[in-house]
C-alpha cells in the first residue's frame, strides 16, 4: 500500500454540491470508474440518512472491487441513547462494507449547542460507536468534524475526542476542515501536533473556502498525513471539496509519492464525472481542463514546439491532457499546421495549398471568425479550401419575421421559411420558435430530415453570442458559436456576420453539415 | 501605504485566457471599477504588441485615478540594440503611466535557446531597459519570468539577472512563477532566500496549474513579500493566474493585513469583471461565488441558522455576499437597500416599499435577470415599483423581418416597423438596419427623435448578448446588456427573454427612458 492512500467522496461530500445529484446506476458507474483508476477508499453515501444511498450499497456488495474499499459513512450514537439501538448506526452496518467512517464532534462549542449534549456525553458516544463497529468487523476511520476550529479555541477537548476515537479501535483518525476557511501554515503545524500526540499519522478532509483546499491537504501530508479526502473536480458543498483532480498529480508527479494510480486517464475520470453529474466541464481546471494546456499567440508557440518545459508544468501526456495550439489571431503556419495534422489532414513540406489555407483563416479572422472552440468549422475550411466539400444542399433563400402586437389582444410570434434545393428537389418549409433563430433551426431541420434520417439523433448542446465589437452598438458584429452533439461526440461550429440571423445560420449549417461528413465517413 | 499592495493585471495576463476579450471602452470600465474598489496598480496591458492596449492608455491618460496607479507592461530590449532605438520600448513611455512592468528572462535555458542571446547581453538588457525607464521618471517594476524553474536549475544566474534590475533602479523585483506548478513550501523558501539576498521584499506573481496559485502567492507574503499580483476571478492564461477575488479577502480578513480595500464591494467587482469579459459566473467560487455561502439540509440550515460561525469561515457580508439557504435567491435586503440607497433613494426604516421592491427584483433574478452592470435598469425598476415612472411612449406594435436571397440577384435585407404612441399623436416608422435589433433600433429613434431632440446626444456604446441556459439550444433564454452613452455618462440596462429580439427591444427602452429622465431633471 502507498504511504499516502487516496480517500474519494464524490459520491457523499460531492453530492452535497450545488446542481450535483446521481442515480444509483450512476454512482454505481462513478464507482467502477474510480476503482479502475486506482483510489483506495470510495465511500459511497450515508445509508442512513437517505434510501438511495442505501441502494447503492446493496448494488455494490454484489460487485467485487480490484482495489478500492466501499466505505459507508455515518454519524456517531446520539446522546442518551445505547449505539444497538441506534437506527441509523445499524443502517451502516447494513451497508455491508470492509469500512465505515464515522463523524463526530470535535468543536464543544458545537455539542453543546447544536447537539445539546455534555462533552462527557459526547466522548461516549464517540467510544461507543467506534467500539461497536470494530466488534462487527469493519475497518473504522473516524472523522472528527471541524476539527482544526476547535482545536485553535479549545485543543485540549480536541484531542480527547480523537483519543477517545483512537482507545476505541478506530484505525485511522481523519483530520476534517470542514468550514475550509483554515490557511496552510495552521493545517500543517495543527497536523504535525495531532500526529505527535496520538503517535500514528492520520488523514486530512479539507474544504475550499479559503481557495486553499488542495494547499491544505498538501500541507498536512508534510505534516505526516498518510491519507487524503476528497472528489473528483472538487465538487462539494459550498464552494467545493479537496480536488482529487488536481491533488493526485500534485503528490504523484510533483512529490514522487506513488499512489498507484494510472494519471494517464485523469482526464478521462473527471470529464466521465461531470458527464454524469451532467456538469459542463470547467476548461480552467488544473490538469485536465482543455485550457490547461493551451496556448495563444505563434511567437510563443514557436516557442513551446521548441522547448515544451519552458512553457508546462508537466507534459500533458502524463495526466491524459494534451497540448492545444489555438487558432487566434496572429496564427502562424506552424500553428494551423499543427492542427490540421491532428485533424487527419497530410501535407508534404512545401505544400502550396498550405498558404492558400493560411490566407483564408486569416481572411475569416480579420472578420472576427476564432476557430478556437470551432474545430468543425475549421475542418469544414480545409475541406473547401481543398476542394474536397460537397454542399448538403443549396440554399434558394430564407426570411424570417418577428412581430410583437401590445394592447388587449396581444401576441408575439416568430416564424421563419426556408427554400431550398436537395439532390434536386426543392423543398420548401416554415415553422415558428421561441426567437428568429430557433425558427430557422426548426424550419431547416424540417427540409433535411426526409433527405438525411441521421439527423434526428443530432441536437444542438450549447449556442453562445458574442458580440465582436461592441463599440459600434446594435450594428455591431455578431459571432455565434454553436455546440452540437450526436449524443457521444460534440463539435463546435462559428458563424459571423452583421446579423446575428446570418451568423447563426451559417453556424448551423457548419454543424450539420460537418455531423453528415462524418456519419458517412 | 498598506505593508502588501495589490497589483491587477486583468487587463493584461488575464486577457490571455481562453474566450477573454474586452473592447477598450470595456477596460475603462474595470479600471475604474477597480480604483474605486481601491486595488494599488492597474496593468492595463502591453502597449507595444497590440493598437487596442495602446488606445487604453491613450484614454487611461485623460482620466483621473483615486487609488491606483495605472501601469503599461513591456519587454526587456530586444538583443543586439540600443534601447533608445527599440519601438516596443518607446510604446511603453509613449503610454505615459506614472509605472512600467518590463519582464526579462531569467532562465538561463530560456535565454539562450529561445532568445538566442548570451547570458551576460540578457543581463545587459535587463539592466539597459531598467535605467533607461528610470531615467525618464517611471516607476519600475522588475518581473523575472520563470524565476522559480529558473532558480532551481541556476540560482546564480537567476539571482545576476533581478539583481541586474535592482542595481539600474529598479523600484521593486517581482518573482514571477510562470509555468505555474511550484508548490507552496518551495515558493516559500525561495522567496525567503531572494528576499535575504537582495536586502529588500519583493512581489510575487503566480498562476495557478498545479491548482495552488493562491496559497503560493500566500507563502511568498509569509516569507516577506510586499506585493502580490493576480487578477479578478483568477481569469488567465491556461488555468488561470493568482486569484485576486480570493486572496484579497484571505489577506485582508484572515491574515489581519490591511489593504485598505472595500471588500464589502468584492462580490460585485468579480460580477462586474464577469459581465464585462461576457462569462458566466462562477458559483463555485470562493467568497464571491453564489454557492459559496449555500446551505443544503434542514438540520445543517437550523445549525447554520443557531451559530452561524460553525458553518460559514467569514461572514459573508464582509465580501458583498450573503447565506443562502436552499433555493438560491441572490438579492438579500440590505443589498437591495444599499444598492438603492447608492442612488439617492431613501428609505425609513420598516417602509413596507422595501418589501415590494425585493420581491420584484427577486421574481427578475428567477426570470435570468442580472443588474450587477444595468445600474440604469435597476433604477427604472425602483422607479416603477415606487409608482415614479412615467413612460416616455405606449407601443403598439412592433415587427421586424430579415430576409437572405441567395443566387445571381441576391440579397440581404432587415427592416423593422415601429407603431407607437406619444403625447397623444400616433407615430408609425420603419428603417432597416443591419440585423433586426439594429433595425428596430433605428426605426424607434426615428419615431421619438421629433419628440425628444435630445436624443440625438445618445447612442449606444456596447451591445452584449448572453445564452442564460445553453443546454437547451437556440431556444434557450437570452440576456441582452446595452451600455448607453451620451458622451459623457455611460449607463447599462438589460433585458431578458427566450427570444432575443425582445430582449434587446426591453434594454434599449429601458436605456432610453433613463436618458431622458436624467436630462429633464
């Protein structure tokens, strides 16, 4: 086992975060994945507290698992009360798991208070719990909440709950930060004394108020923690969990400690969690955002082809990420070059059609056109500029029309026709939509859907505006980005124009155009 | 002076990132948004590598600054030249700022492989460009690229070349951790080291790759720096740079060291930052993002409720930001109430109008309405509750049409009609435009115009356009923001709806009506 073993809670801490929710087929999902990539705990939910949770440790036992440990998560007895009795005590047992993790209070502030209970009373239940988990055979983390609150007002308290935990059998004590507002300086030298006085290391929960979670965490392994806490993306209530996503790669590459994990598929867990917890992935996120490794600009470009550490942090390969040379503005060949390459595309050195293709991205941006996150568009570009594009259709014309009448007998209403020409056929179509160009999506779809069956599993994920150069007021140019999706793949498409109707026209026929490419492909 | 000044660099490095752009009326915008927040340099960008960064400097120039010092960011001298003769450099006095930036290379690698200079013409550079800016009354500040990577190859050389600066006048060395994954306890180290070896603190510039960019930033501030750089939500290149939003509070509220900021201002100065780089907010973001003071449960929110400190690590309103519990409902009383009170509304304590107004703004706010940079819509809307508005026409009818007819007679075409009522008289116009809003836009000018000349001083200054939830196509809702101008003042409105034609029919009203109140009082 690593000296550092890596505890997930996407599936319990990560579930209180705003906008987070799973089913059990989903946890279930989250969990193989997270076994494959290597983690040692995954604790799976609170059966006590809610049926779903439950569920899935009922689905889980019926698995096996290659090298995580399911771990149920409860809460200590409550006061005045015997720990058999106690039904949500018995409900983690019920889960059936190798280990269970119990919470319990650090902060007397808070047991008298919020729990009412004697701090004598609180110990007991602390000892009792723990005690009678261990007889029933399971691996037990204790988990004191606010842990480091507590010990800056009142440490001696603060300790004696741990101790209590730890005389009772509890195989690791877990440090929790749980308003994650500590700093790391205070998260190390606390960690450092906890260690000293218990004589055996413990593991570290924090939070990301303060913007530090994953400092903190760093800071108690200094200290001498052997395990840390946390979910993948950092999700998690209020502002978030320690972000395993970007801790693993701090401790395994950066601090040599091997944790056992194949960080070549990084990556591909964080962006599999936010596709179930149906979260768009955050393009800044350390590591495995798709900016994390991005470059702007062909001067520096130039620049990291040259010499790659001068510009990353790690080589992207080793966390599943890779360079990304974007398309901006001041594009050099070598960067279109790049990219074309990773399209497929082949060019002997010298290539005139190379220059042709240079000149009309450069043509397209000087109108405003970014192919930064319009890789369709841009492959539908090389395509035309190589003579390899067969129009979808041609377009005869289109009107749309939007009327707003006040008054008693009031409307708005927007519609848009469409005529145009298929395999020779004209075809002509009108439909309505909530605005001119959701008329013109639907009145479009209409006409090709008889030619191009295909097209029903294609839908739009995502339609983005900008306005280019605000400057000029409404007369402004328009840049209208759209996101399409075929369920598995996305692909982005730009359009630009004065007229935002026109921009997001030739943004939708990019998209459709480019998902017919490749089904036929 | 505070011990630690702030140093934002927004409007430059934070330019670098994926998807953030501003137009120079935006960057006015923020600069003067963040002198009144009261931040002690504003990097306005790199005059010598692009028109736009240039033209801010131009305006920045006429403009008066409380707080800040407005700051131009350049490059050491090109090798092999006179500094007088290099153009990038006479672009950084041309800006005439009260302070300069100039980077320079302190990895030797970098230097010689990228640079393709020897080791002691880099010095001479460094040193060259120092004196020269110094000579002609600038502040300087020194920024040593990659010191940290540099360092732990090549201390000696990487210490030459900030102590090349400091002896040619520099007034203050920034170590820059350019690749952004050093971790926080070398920072610290390496920090300390410098500062022993200088004499003198220094600055700290981070970025946050290995997910630690402010807790690296903190660490360089324990070890004795006296300036940390960042920028407002941590906008930057790949993941991002030191987050300002973050650390400020972190330093001001946490650590005791008085910045003398307004930090009761931080919540909307990051809104603000977002609004005008047209990206959504971040709700997971620390202090100032909307789930970062969120509470899920019953029993957690009856704790939070009892003894707020068990739960929340500052109080919210320290940052502009409040509890919520459950469903999000962002606009608290007293944030209304300030807001309110900010333009010249008063309110006796209990007035029943409080009530009325919240539930308005909060039935908005569930609509997609945002009012953080639509001051002007806000006002109308208290107007409106408190019965003070008067609207300046009743519509009846508008309609707009667009039409694209492809082939040998072609042609494009976009026109509004406009039916209204003013003082009694009906008034019926049309006009084109180039896209429908655009159209209606000058279609309703023309109709008002006889009646209030002066709104011929008005025109539009920016236009944006913002997808409120993307997931659902081109059906989903549109959030419209106009910045008005007369020249003088600049007001924002917004205007929300599924369709954007409406939207933007809603901010231009809005922008109108407020124009012609403020001219007839």
């Amino acid at each position: 086992m690593s000296p550092v073993t890596i505890y997930d809670t996407t599936l319990r801490d990560g579930t209180q975060g705003t906008g987070i929710s799973y089913s059990t087929l989903d946890k279930i999902r989250v969990a193989e994945k997270l076994d494959e990539f290597g983690v040692h705990y995954i604790e799976g939910g609170w059966p006590g507290s809610n049926p779903k949770d439950a569920a899935f440790f009922e689905e889980a036992s019926k698995r096996s698992w290659k090298t995580a440990k399911i771990t149920a998560f409860g809460m200590t007895r409550r006061g005045k009360m015997k720990v058999e009795d106690d039904p949500q005590v018995k409900m983690l047992l019920d889960a059936k798991t190798p280990a269970v993790t119990v919470v319990g209070k650090t902060w007397a502030l808070h047991v008298t208070e919020v729990f009412q209970v004697s701090l004598e009373e609180n110990l007991a239940m602390i000892s009792d719990t723990v005690a009678y988990l261990k007889k029933h055979g399971r691996e037990v983390l204790y988990d004191a909440e606010h842990f480091f609150d507590s010990f800056k007002e009142n440490p001696e308290y603060s300790l004696k709950t741990i101790k209590a935990a730890q005389d009772a059998g509890a195989d690791l004590i877990v440090l929790c930060e749980t308003n994650g507002g500590a700093l790391p300086e205070f998260v190390e030298e606390t960690t450092r004394k906890v260690i000293a006085h218990l004589g055996r290391p413990v593991g570290i929960h924090t939070h990301n108020d303060g913007g530090v979670g994953v400092a903190n965490a760093l800071a108690a392994v200094r200290a001498g923690a052997c395990q840390v806490q946390g979910t993948i993306n950092g999700y998690g209530e209020r502002v978030g969990n320690c972000n395993l996503t970007t801790i693993m790669p701090n401790l395994q590459i950066k601090m040599g400690i091997d944790l056992g994990l194949d960080l070549t598929r990084l990556r591909e867990l964080a962006n599999f969690v936010d596709e179930l917890a149906n979260v768009p992935h955050d393009i800044r996120a350390p590591y495995v955002g798709v900016a994390a490794f991005t470059h702007k600009g062909g001067l520096h470009v130039h620049a990291v082809q040259k010499l790659a550490r001068t510009y990353e942090h790690v080589d992207p390969a080793l966390v599943g990420n890779q360079r990304v040379i974007t398309i901006s503005d001041m594009s050099g060949q070598s960067n279109v070059m790049m990219k074309a390459e990773g399209m497929g595309f082949k060019f002997a050195k010298g290539d005139a059609r190379v220059q042709t293709i240079l000149s009309e991205v450069k043509r397209l941006e000087s109108e405003g056109y970014e192919f930064e996150a319009a890789e369709a568009s841009f492959e539908m570009l090389i395509r035309k500029q190589l003579g390899q594009h067969k129009p979808v259709f041609d377009l005869i014309e289109y009107h749309s029309t939007h009327r707003f009448h006040g008054g008693e007998h009031g409307f708005e209403t927007c519609e848009a026709t469409i005529k145009l020409e298929v395999d020779g056929s004209r075809v002509y179509t009108v439909d309505e939509g909530d605005g001119p160009v959701n008329a013109l999506d639907n009145a479009l779809r209409k006409a090709l859907l008889p030619f191009f069956p295909a097209l029903k599993d294609m839908r739009l994920a995502d339609y983005k505006v900008r306005i280019i150069d605000g400057g000029t007021g409404t007369a402004a140019k328009t840049r209208v980005l759209i996101t399409s999706t075929d369920g598995n793949a996305t692909w982005g498409t730009v359009g630009v124009s004065c007229n935002i109707i026109d921009a997001s026209w030739k943004a939708l026929v990019d998209g459709i155009e480019y998902f017919l490419l490749k089904r036929a492909a």
